[in-house]
C-alpha cells in the first residue's frame, strides 16, 4: 500500500525533529515489539534441536461465532493442526453461545476433519450452548464442569423480508430477493434443527439418553446433568482433558500448547475482544445479528432472554386509511400493535358484504364514533382500557352490537410497552368484563406442528355459525382463552402452554353472549394475514367471521318512529351542561351553561367566552377574553323540529374586534340532517338524535394576511340534551397556502337541567 503525501509528511517531519539516538531506540523498541508478536503467532515453542516434539493444543472457542474473520481464525488454528505432525491431540476449551449456522457447521466439520488424521479431540466445557455445544460434539470425549451449562439445542432464524419492488431494479424470480418463502420458513429452520440433532445423535451414539423431542426442546443442563443426560462424558477440568488426551495418545513425553491462528491481531470492529475471541453477549442483540447477518439467515445460537427482549423491534406502522363512520370500528387508540395489514384479507371480505371499515387512532374517535358502529374490533393493544371506556363498549355490547379481540402473544404484537403494561392486562381489561380472559405464555405442540413447534393445530370445534365448515386450524404463536367452557376451539391434548407448562386441550377462540350482544375472543391475529390465512382452514374462518360480522345489526327505533323529528332542545334556564373535549387528540373539560333566554356560557381551562343570542336564538355576537365578534346577520339556530333529508344555508360578514383593533370577515354555512340515531353519552344515558353534517367556511383580513378556515363535521342533538357529540375538522390557510389541520370531537359527560318556569 502506498503511502500518502500527508502520511509521508507527518512522519518525516516527527523524525526529522529526533536526534539520531532517539531514532536507533525507536527501532529497537520496534523490533522488540515485533518479536513478541511473532512469537506469539508462532504455534508451538522452541526446543532443542533432535528431539521430537509431542504436542497437545489447545483450541479455545470463546464468545459468539458471527463473524468471516472469527471463523476463519478457528479454522485456520484446525488446519495447522491438521498438517503439523507433532500436534498429536487437540483439546476444545469450549465457553460459546454459538453464533452463525453456517460458521459453526464449518467448524464442526473441519474438527471431524481433523479426527481422520488419527487426532483425538477432547472437550472441557465452561459453557456449550447451541452452535457451542454443536462443536463441543465433534469431539471424542467431553469434560464438563459440575455447573456448566450444556445444551440448548436450537435454531433462531430471521425471517425473509416482504419484498416492494422496483420497476428500475428487476428481479428475475419471486424469491430471487427475499431467498425463502415466509409461510415456509419454519420449515427450513426446522431442516436445520434436524441437522443439530442429527449431529448430536450421531456423535453422542448410545452414550445419549435424550430422545429427539428432547433433545428438540432446547433446555439448558448443568455439567452434572449433562452427565445424566449423555450429552457429556465426564466431570472434570480442563486438566483432566489434558490428561484424557495424553493417555488416548499413549504419549510419554508431550507438550501443552496453545494454538493460536496465524491471522491474530484481527478483529472485527464490533467485537472489541482483544483476542481472537467473538463478542460478549452484552454487545450482541438481534439488530446486531441482523446487521452480520441480514435476514434471511439462520444461527444455531443462545442468546439471554434479556437480550432479546432488549432488541426489540420499531413497531409496525399503523397506518389509518378510513377516518370517517363504519359498520365495523377498529380500535387503534390503545398503542395497538396490529397493522392494517394483519386486517387487509377480513377487510376485502367485509367489503364484498358491503360492510365499511373505520379505524379509531385517538381515544377521542372511540368516544365519538362507537354508537355508529355495529361491530368493534381490538386487536392487540398495549394500553389499559379505563373503567368508563370499559363501560361504554359493555353498552355497546348489551345493546346488541358484536366486540371482536384478537390477542397474539408474539413479541411483534407486545413490544416493550406491552411488556411494562403485564403483557395481558391491556387486553383483558376489556375481555374480563365479559367473563373473558386471555392467558400468559404461547402454545406450542412438540408431536404434531406446521414447521415448527409454536405453530400449533385445531382440529376440535363447538357446532356454531363461526366454526361451520371448520376442520383443521393453524394457529402461529397464539394463546388460549379462559374459561374453557366458553370456547369453539380447540387444540389437541398434546398442546403445552408455555406458562403452565403441562399438556392439555387449550381454547383457542371462544365466544360469550352478553346482553343482545355477541363477544368473539381469539388468541392469534397472524392468522388472519397472507400467506397465513390459506393454510388448512383458516381463510374458510375469516369467512365465517365476515359473514357474522355482516350479519350483526344495531338496533333501531321502530318503523313508526325511525323518522320522528327532534324538537327544539328543552333546556331551562340555569341548565348546566359537562362536555369531554379533545382537541388534536388532547382531553380537557368543557362547561356550557345557559344564563338567560339570550346567553349562554362556555368554560374551558384557560378561557370563558359568552354568546349573546336572539329572541328567536340566532348567534349576534359574542365576547371571550380581549375578544369580541359582531355579525351583521345572526347565525340562525337550526330550523327545529328537524326532519330527516332537510337542508339549509347561512351566511353572515362580521367584525372581530381584537385588543382594539378590528378586523372584517365573513362566514357560510350548509347544513343537513343526515339521519337519526341513538347516541351514549359519556354517563351511559342515550339520547335520541338527529345527526347533522355541516361545512362552514370562514374568511377573515387579520393583520394583512387572509385567513381561511374551512370546517367539516358533524354534530347530534336530541330533544333531552341539545347536542349530545360533535366531530370536526378544520383545515387553515393562510394567503391561500395550506397553514395547518384541527381536529375537535365533543361528547356530553353529564346534564344538570335548571328549574322550567
């Protein structure tokens, strides 16, 4: 490698400013310093010349296995052992979690390799855990300390990614890119557990006393339980290997060595191991395998539970296509996990039923927008429900109305703050008010699986409208439901729970009846995704969940009374109204107070604003805090007994007085009743409404700039109450440029009506 002109002129001008003594000592230190390195990479010490060398090396195998150039150092000290004839026997200092699935293949194999030229191979275990204890049975004979930790005979796999392709970067096949087939990925890793397992059997031979299931399980074991187990042969220290391989060698007159690579002094810069030895288990995450390793890719590794729960993953974007009303309201206002692809399938579905989809993202949206909806679904949240919203779907419930729950115990659909939450305790706040609950842990099925353990099978079904047609179910990591007498579903009596640790026949998807209504329960949501969803019958599922949801109708007034007008609001003087507000997602209070025929109050927070009215109760101004505006025609109330289908129109110029200066502006408005429906307020009264939707337009000259604000929305008001809930949205503009969005929703809390005259 060349030098470069500014490297070159660096050292020269350091050297230049030495005197020739400093320079010769600066050379020595140099050459002392390249001695002892080179002694170092040297594999065997010197002796005297005549007499032949015996040599037992030592090969130690220290961290994770993840990198090339790890690997290349193991194999590189394998190889000189193989061709150096006074290396008579190697022993394996084993303290590894494994590492990367081909790497430590590579090390096995080349150790096998190495047994064929007649060279034992010993093991002395500190610790030997997945790919470590897959090298740690190439060898002949393995010591092991009394607490070592043996075992953990396992694979993880990072799944193919979903590819979005490119129109300017051609592939040439489906899975030229991603390399693996998603739904079948759990079966090429367990391919590669056979292979561990295999290895493991046909090494340990007859000393093994672990079946396959066993074996497959992945438990640790301590040194002395290895012993029980037949994964290792004996107790002992590293000397006690030495010892094993000097007797297995008959050898009189030996030598202990340490074999280091020849390439030492090489690391790869997220080790940060002095030695030639991989990482610590702190440095290793699964964003740092993915970043070696990118996925697709298999690693016959251990990592600790914390590390894993530490690398968790940005959650999925959750994105909120419908904002407006829907049949079915999806709730994505508790930091849910699922997407809205976990959706798509059930979505197209209820689609082709003419059902409309919905999604709730603020809390205020669930509030608002539950009463138009005829089924609710929650999926995966990771905040708690409070009591009063718990109350309010349980009347959504009671009324007749269907609440679906999908819970998925997999990490993708927990994520950290799930985790602080208690894992279950988001979701069960809701599904225990129902007699529902969901349990803690997976399901998983050692005898009978697709691909891999966890992705478990039901075959056992209560005769019901959602399980028509139902053989056979996958479920991919899912949970049971308690109690097991409400369930549909169910799996084999050979299924484990995680948690209980025992078999059993686990409910899988249950179903309650509460009040007129139905609440469907089910411990999975990958299901309902592609490719998942086609596997045996689970696609024939969402079409029987589909076709109930469809079938789920509100209950409404009778035919005589579905068109009933809404009377002027009856409300006396005195009356005193307590309103919810969110505004862009923020809660506060809101009091709205009726002081005279002619006035009314609002109090919120930080301001209080009058309204002055006229006899016939049109808007002519109003005054809040510094602030006063004056129309030159009175906003009118609407035009009362309001019929469904009937429509009207306003507009007025008007002047907003600010700290003395006035400004001029204008406002229209068209209104409509849309229709007439029974609406909860936030106390759990229902109120009989008409719905009205409206757009208003508004322009203001302020300080030079023209304002415009353009708000659509809609509110609902009954004879009882006057307006029960109000939803908008405001659009700003600024010299005709888009400046920003408002979102407001309004719901009653609570009525206290003044005394009639």
């Amino acid at each position: 490698m060349h030098e470069s002109s500014h490297e070159k002129e660096s050292s020269e001008t350091f050297l230049s400013k030495l005197r020739r003594p400093e320079v010769i000592a600066l050379l020595a230190i140099a050459i002392i310093s390249f001695s002892v390195v080179y002694s170092q990479i040297l594999t065997v010490p010197r002796v005297p010349e005549g007499r032949p060398r015996n040599i037992i090396g030592i090969m130690r195998v220290e961290g994770y296995v993840e990198t090339p150039l790890v690997v290349g150092q193991y194999t590189d000290i394998i190889n000189q052992a193989m061709l150096n004839d006074s290396v008579k026997a190697v022993v394996l200092v084993i303290d590894s979690g494994g590492g990367y699935a081909d790497y430590v293949e590579e090390i096995y194999l080349d150790l096998l390799e190495l047994k064929t030229r007649n060279k034992p191979v010993v093991a002395s275990v500190i610790t030997a855990l997945s790919g470590g204890y897959y090298i740690a049975v190439a060898a002949d004979h393995i010591f092991a300390l009394p607490t070592s930790f043996v075992g953990s005979i396992g694979v993880i796999g990072m799944g193919p990614p979903v590819l979005i392709p490119s129109e300017s970067v051609l592939e040439t096949g489906a899975y030229k890119v991603t390399g693996f087939s998603r739904l079948l990925f759990s079966f090429n890793l367990s391919h590669a557990l056979d292979n561990f397992v295999s290895a493991v059997q046909a090494n340990r031979g007859d000393r093994l006393k672990l079946s396959s299931t066993q074996l497959k399980r992945a438990m640790i074991y301590l040194g002395s339980e290895g012993l029980e187990a037949g994964l290792v042969d004996e107790v002992g220290s590293l000397q006690r290997a030495i010892s094993w391989a000097v007797n297995e060698t008959k050898l009189t007159q030996y030598e202990v060595v340490e074999l280091r690579p020849l390439t030492l002094g090489l690391n790869s810069s997220w080790q940060g191991s002095s030695d030639y030895a991989s990482a610590e288990s702190a440095n290793l995450t699964l964003q740092v395998l993915d970043k070696l390793h990118p996925p697709p890719a298999i690693h016959y590794i251990y990592l600790p539970p914390q590390v894993i729960a530490q690398s968790s993953y940005p959650p999925k974007p959750l994105a909120t296509p419908s904002t407006g009303s829907g049949n079915v309201l999806v709730d994505l206002s508790h930091g849910n996990l699922a997407s809205w692809w976990d959706f798509d399938i059930l979505i197209a579905e209820l689609a082709v039923r003419n059902i409309t989809v919905s999604v709730a993202s603020q809390r205020y949206d669930l509030e608002t927008r539950l009463s138009d909806a005829t089924c609710l679904i929650v999926a995966s949240p990771t905040e708690v429900y409070t009591e009063e919203e718990a109350d309010r779907i349980a009347e959504f419930v009671r009324k007749g109305k269907m609440l679906v729950m999908f819970f998925d115990p997999a990490w993708e659909y927990i994520g950290p703050e799930g985790l602080v939450q208690g894992l279950i305790a988001p979701i069960n706040s809701l599904a225990t008010r129902f007699g529902l609950s969901f349990a803690k842990g997976y399901l998983y099925n050692e005898e009978e699986h697709f691909g891999s353990y966890r992705n478990i099978y039901v075959t056992d079904f209560e005769s019901s409208q959602l399980t028509l047609n139902l053989d056979s179910l996958v479920l991919f990591t899912g949970t049971h439901i308690r109690p097991t007498g409400e369930g549909l579903a169910w799996t084999a009596d050979t299924t484990y729970s995680s948690v209980a640790e025992k078999a059993d026949s686990y409910a899988t998807i249950a179903m309650a009846e509460k009040g007129n209504g139905t609440v469907i329960t089910f411990g999975d949501l990958t299901f309902l995704s592609e490719p998942y969803c086609y596997v045996d019958d689970n696609y024939q599922l969402i079409l029987n969940l589909a076709s109930l949801i469809a079938g789920t109708q509100a209950p409404v007034h009778g035919e005589e009374d579905f068109e009933e007008p809404v009377a002027r609001p009856d409300l006396p003087v005195g009356t005193e109204k307590n309103f919810t507000e969110w505004v862009d997602g923020n809660e506060r209070p809101f009091r709205w107070l009726k002081v005279s025929e002619t006035e009314t109050i609002i109090d919120l927070p930080n301001q209080t604003t009058r309204y002055y009215l006229t006899e016939d109760g049109g808007l002519r101004r109003w005054v809040s805090d510094g602030m006063e505006c004056i129309y030159q025609f009175p906003l009118p109330e609407p035009p009362f007994p309001l019929t469904g289908g009937e429509r009207w129109t306003y507009e007025s110029n008007y002047t907003l007085t600010v700290e003395g200066k006035a400004h001029e502006g204008n406002i229209a408005g068209e209104e409509a009743v849309e229709g007439f429906e029974d609406v909860t307020a936030g106390d759990g009264e229902t109120y009989y409404c008409a719905r009205v939707g409206y757009r208003e337009v508004e322009q203001l000259l302020y300080n030079g700039a023209n304002m415009t604000t353009v708000t659509t929305g809609k509110y609902w008001v009954s004879y009882e109450a006057g307006t029960v809930k109000q939803e908008a949205v405001t659009d700003i503009f600024v010299d005709g440029a888009f400046a920003g969005r408002e979102t407001r929703a309004l719901l009653l809390k609570s009525i206290r009506k003044g005394q009639s005259p």
